[in-house]
C-alpha cells in the first residue's frame, strides 16, 4: 500500500491525535530523553541505522537532528 498521499486529517480529529507543531516537539522531546536515559543511541554518528517502522520517520528526524547521518528506514 502506497500511503504518501494518504490524508490522515480524519484520524487526527477523531481518534485523539494530535500532530501539531508544539505536540510534535514535545513529543520529541520526550523520547529523546527516555532514550538517552536508557544509553540507546548508536555510540558514532557515523553509524549506520536502520528504521523498520510504521511511523512518520520521526525517530529518524530526531537522530539527524541529533548529528547522525547515514539514516536509512523501510517500511
């Protein structure tokens, strides 16, 4: 399923999400701190990393803000 062009303005009004710009940064906010607490974060920036995920790529937008690089996801 090639879900790009989905619009997902449905799910984020009715089933409670909010994908904001304040809810986004606080949100990520939140998982950078728990990861940093849990020492989960490849020790090189150069690592190579692998998203195998359902998401919007956020994980990874945080590891390149965070300096990493070579970032590469699937779905």
């Amino acid at each position: 399923m090639n879900n790009a062009n989905f619009d997902y303005s449905f799910q984020y009004r009715n089933l409670g999400h909010q994908d904001t710009d304040k809810s986004r940064r606080r949100k990520m906010a939140d998982w950078f701190s728990r990861l940093k607490q849990h020492n989960v974060f490849p020790p090189s920036k150069d690592a190579a990393v692998l998203e195998i995920g359902c998401g919007m790529g956020r994980l990874l937008a945080m590891l390149k803000d965070e300096g990493y690089s070579d970032l590469t996801a699937r779905k």
